[in-house]
C-alpha cells in the first residue's frame, strides 16, 4: 500500500522532471503555460497527461495531429518511481530517504539534459550544494563514516557530519577542477565543463567523501568504457566531446543504493 503511493508519486514527480527536462535549458518558466504538444500547440488533456498509462493509451501519438511523443517521457516517470521505491526500501520512511530521492530526481533532470545540450543547469546544482550542507550533516549514508582523522571528539554529532559534507563537496568537486584546469592549460580547450564540477560538488556535499570518491571512480569507468566502445564502434572521433554528466550520475545512482555494500566488499579485499 505505502509502496504503491511512493510508485505513483513517483511517476507524478518524474512527469514533472520531463518538464523541467524541457524547459530549464531554454530558460522557460516550469509552471506555466501548461504542457501543450510541441507541434500543434494544442494543450494537453488532464486525461492525457496521466503518467504511463496516457503514453500506452495514446501509443505515443498526440490525440490531435497524431505528431510523435518521444518513448523519453514514460522512461523519465518510470525511472523516478523506482528510484523513489527504491529510497524508500533502502532508507525506509524518513527524512533521509526524501532527501535522497530529491538528489535522485535532480540527477535524472540533470542527465538527460546534459545528453540534449551538453550543459548542466547551475538552477540545480547551487541549490543541491547549499541543501547537502544544511541536511547532509543530520543524516550520514552508512557510507560516511569515518572520516580520514581522527574524528572521536565529534563522533555521531552535527559536527562530524558538517565535516563529512564540507569534505565531500570540495573533494567531489575539487579533482574534476584541477583536471579541467590542467587540460585547459596543456590542450587549450575546455575539456570538463564547469558544469559536472558543480554536479561532483552536490552530490559530494550529500554523500559525504566517501560517496564522492565512489561516484567518481564509477563514472569514470563507465565514462571510458562507453566512450571507447564508441570510438570502437567509430559512432564518435576520438576527440569528440561526450558529456560526463550521465556517467557520474550514474554513479552516484549506484553509491546511493548499492555503496554501503560496494565499501564492504571493497575494503573487506584489504582484511584479507
Ligand atoms: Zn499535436
């Protein structure tokens, strides 16, 4: 039953991240005027803007010009709700778990975007730095702890939380930085947008250094498998530009639900 409505919910929100997908990079207001199909401008139907099942029922044509809808916006709504099933099997009812499927919504809304114009919107990221510091603190992810020094004065407390956040936004941000920096100087271009520094910045200051560190390592090595497949399959020039964004969101999607127990497998290799 409980689950059930997180579902619904879901596809409710992931409805609305198709919009916000839509919009933000143009610069459009996300609430008005009211979806509308973008050939025949005819507005959408309460009816037929009911997430999924208005996609199947229309088979994913506009009831009045018959004009294409992309297989896109049922993909977002149901991607959400299952993240959003998923926070709450992992975290159960709290504010963790709401605080976690904010950061999973951000990164869908973040990740097709960056697919369609190769930007990440500051509309997201700014406020997911500020909200990583001001929540983060209160909830740790079983993968905080502990941190690098010696943290008992403040074990448990706000502080060490504080730390943890402070730690993870400057050490998920920090690295894609320099590199930015470094290639811009040795190669002249902007290689790292300024954009997936950001991105690292939010998701660090939520997941503490540790779920930094783990996003980054998986999305590197997605980043360079896909991006090699690519250039394999001669889909991409070696030196095209493919956005990095999706790679470290996808990576952060795992740390979210499968880093406590990746960190365990991990550093159980070293007990030996
Ligand atoms: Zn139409």
């Amino acid at each position: 039953m409980i689950l059930g409505t997180v579902f619904l919910f879901g596809l409710l929100v992931g409805s609305f991240l198709n919009v916000c997908i839509a919009r933000l990079p143009e610069g459009r207001s996300i609430v008005s005027p009211p979806s509308h199909c973008p050939r025949c401008a005819t507005p959408i139907r309460w009816y037929d803007n009911i997430p999924l099942l208005s996609f199947l029922v229309l088979r994913g044509r506009c009831r009045s010009c018959g004009h294409g809808i992309s297989w896109r916006y049922p993909l977002v709504e149901l991607l959400n709700a299952l993240f959003f099933l998923g926070c709450v099997l992992q975290f159960g009812i709290t504010g963790e778990a709401v605080v976690m499927m904010a950061l999973c919504s951000s990164l869908l809304v973040i990740t097709f975007i960056d697919i369609d114009h190769q930007i990440i919107p500051d509309v997201i990221t700014l406020p997911g730095m500020v909200l990583g510091l001001l929540v983060g603190p209160f909830f740790m992810t079983p993968l905080a702890a502990p941190l690098p020094f010696n943290s008992a004065p403040f074990a448990g407390s706000y502080v060490t939380g504080l730390l943890n956040s402070i730690l993870g936004l400057l050490l998920g941000g920090g690295p894609l930085w320099l590199i930015g920096l470094l290639w811009e100087k040795l190669r002249k271009i902007e290689a790292m947008g300024g954009g997936d520094v950001k991105l690292m910045g939010m998701v660090g200051s939520l997941l503490a250094w540790q779920g930094a560190f783990l996003t980054i390592l998986l999305g590197a090595f997605a980043g360079s498998v896909v991006g090699t497949a690519l250039i394999v399959a001669k889909k991409h020039r070696a030196d095209a530009v493919i956005p990095f964004g999706p790679f470290l969101a996808a990576g952060a999607f795992i740390t979210v639900f499968f880093g406590p127990d990746l960190k365990e497998w991990y550093f159980g290799m070293f007990r030996l």
